[in-house]
C-alpha cells in the first residue's frame, strides 16, 4: 500500500519474510500523523528537497515518498489523486515491531512504530500495505480504532503465519 504513501521495511529471522510496508494519505493529513517535516538538504549554502522527497515524523521515522504509484492503484482498485502521496519506511522498525510481537508482547504498546502508525486513526483516510515476496494481498481488514491497527498488524507479523494485508481506513461521506 505504500506505493501510495507510506511504506516500511521488516526484517525477521527469516529476513525475507516481510518486504514491504507501505501507506498512504492525504498530504493535508500529513501534519495529523506527524511526519510534516521535510527532509532537506543544504550544498553550497542552498536548501534543497530529497529526490524522491523524505519526511521525518516527530518521533524520527524517515519515510520516502514513492513517485510511481501504479502498482498501489492496482492494490486499491482506484486511483490516487494528486493530493494523496505514497511512501516508503526508511528503517528497520517493521523488523522491530515484528520482533516484538514474536517475542516480547509486554512491550508492543512501546514499539516507536506501532505509536506512529495509531496516529494514523485520526486521518480522514489511510492505507497500510504489507506484502511478501509475490507482493499479492491475501486479506483487507477496514480499520476503525487503535485497537484494530494493533490487531491486525500484530497477526500479520506472527512468524507462524505471516500474512499479507491491507489495513484501511475508508473516508466517511
């Protein structure tokens, strides 16, 4: 799902397992998940933007922004307007997190990602992708709490049955 928007990386035991995570979100909603903050960069006294662009949440999570959003479109079955953006997790946070569900659940509500990624319930919309190698959706959970994030993300991380899923949070009309 990060193809629109964002995205994390997981590694694991067997480090293949888990590939890809990805979100997406509207860009005015960028500041209510905090990670508004562009990365910049400074040559020769001038500021410039990453290309592709980052942006850096307030807990530090540097996500990438993924231009060619087509292969999201084909997961969503829509496509994304031009206020919507994609990215990618720039960390081994996901491999974290999945450690921490596998091992250690007493610490899972300390997970700096799982924090981040319950911020996203106050977004109007959003998408969390986590696919594998053959990157094919296997289950779509509709997501309305914090509660629901947890879970989900959680069983699709277990290693005895890793699971290919789209977490969303559909736009109330």
């Amino acid at each position: 799902m990060f193809h629109p928007l964002r995205s994390f990386r997981c590694l694991q035991s067997p480090r293949d397992l888990v590939t890809l995570v990805e979100m997406e979100v509207n860009l005015s909603d960028l500041d209510l998940c905090r990670a508004d903050n562009e990365k910049l960069f400074e040559w020769e006294g001038d500021v410039y933007s990453c290309n592709p662009p980052q942006y850096v949440s307030d807990s530090g999570i540097v996500f990438e922004q993924i231009e060619d959003v087509r292969y999201f479109n084909k997961i969503i079955g829509e496509e994304l307007t031009n206020d919507i953006i994609v990215l990618h997790l720039k960390s081994d946070l996901l491999l974290d997190l999945e450690c921490v569900v596998n091992n250690n659940e007493s610490v899972l509500e300390e997970n700096v990602l799982l924090n981040f990624l319950n911020k996203l319930i106050k977004l109007s919309q959003f998408y969390i992708l986590m696919v594998r190698e053959d990157e094919n959706v296997k289950e779509y959970f509709k997501i309305s709490t914090k509660e629901e994030i947890k879970i989900k993300l959680s069983d699709s991380l277990r290693w005895s049955n890793p699971k290919d899923v789209l977490l969303f949070k559909e736009k109330e009309n």
